[in-house]
C-alpha cells in the first residue's frame, strides 16, 4: 500500500497534478502536519490543531490537488529532526508565504528574522512589520503564522519579557525557548 501511494504521488507529481504534498513529522510534542508546494514549505501544524481541518484549508486556500507524498518533503523532516536534536539552528527551507498577506505577511517575515536563541517582543515586530502601534495585530500575525517553528513565532514575547500565548500551547512555547538556551532549564 505504502508504495503504491508513493508510485502515485510521483506519477501526480510528473504529470503536474500535485500543486500541494503533505506529510507527518514526529516531534518531541507530538506529530506535525508539514506541507509545501513547488514554491516551497508552506504549512506546519502544530500537534493541537486537527490535520484534517489543515488540507482542508490548504485545498480551499491553494489547490484542491493535495496528496500525501513523504518524499517530497524529506528536507523538511530532516530539518526539523535536527532542529529537535539541537543540531540545527538556522532552517534552510524555500518558503510559500501565500497564507499569509499585508500586515500579517510583513509580521512574518519579520519573526523569520529572529535568530536562534534570540527574542523579539510583539512592538519590535509590530515596528518591523510598518506599524509600531499595531502590537495586538502583531500578536494575531503570530497567531496566525501558517508555518510556525520554522518561522519562530514561539520567539516572539511580551514587552516585559512574559512569554504572551502560543498556538501549540505555553508549555511547548517554554519548551522550545528552554531548548534554545532563551529560558534557563530550571524554571
């Protein structure tokens, strides 16, 4: 069964009938659902957030020609493997930035920037994104950010240094600034 899904997702693949694949990554907090286009990664869901309603969404917003396709996204896998392992820092990934438009999209590119092991606050991205009083919507770009982990939104805290929410949960947000080095182990 598994390879004739596969023979299938390469054959959709060469004859230009796959505009989105997807596939399952293991994570220290659960699966994520991870997809990308020809353009690159485009969606990354987070363990709390149901799959289904995540190709749902990608086939209503992209493409209704969604399929899963692991190889395609191998790349991706191993990098965010890495990055669980603490052996990545920087992610190399070609990224589709098309869930994302105006101010959320200016947000985005923004908290991409945000390096490993740093911090940023909703003003500086709210500053970055054009609109240094738009806090609340920089906290909504955050909320919204169709790829997080590999564009660092967990990064991303309150102007007191408190950590503010996270789509995959507070303790996951902790978690991944602990294993960044940004929060000390024991707290």
């Amino acid at each position: 069964m598994k390879r004739s899904l596969e023979r299938l997702s390469e054959r959709a693949a060469a004859e230009g009938l796959l505009d989105v694949a997807y596939a399952t990554v293991d994570s220290p907090f659960g699966p994520l659902l991870v997809a990308t286009t020809p353009r690159g990664l485009v969606k990354l869901s987070l363990p709390n957030y149901d799959a289904g309603e995540a190709l749902e969404e990608l086939a209503a917003r992209i493409s209704p020609r969604v399929l899963e396709a692991p190889a395609r996204l191998d790349d991706a896998r191993r990098q965010l493997d890495a990055y669980f392992d603490g052996r990545l820092r920087e992610f190399e990934l070609p990224l589709d930035w098309r869930l994302s438009r105006g101010f959320r999209l200016r947000a985005a590119r923004a908290i991409h920037r945000i390096p490993y092991g740093r911090t940023r606050s909703y003003t500086d991205i709210a500053r970055s994104a054009g609109n240094e009083r738009a806090v609340r919507a920089a906290g909504t770009a955050c909320g919204a950010n169709p790829i997080p982990i590999v564009v660092p939104c967990h990064r991303v805290l309150r102007s007191g240094g408190a950590l503010g929410g996270y789509g995959g949960g507070l303790p996951m947000k902790e978690a991944l600034l602990k294993m960044e080095g940004v929060l000390p182990e024991g707290e």
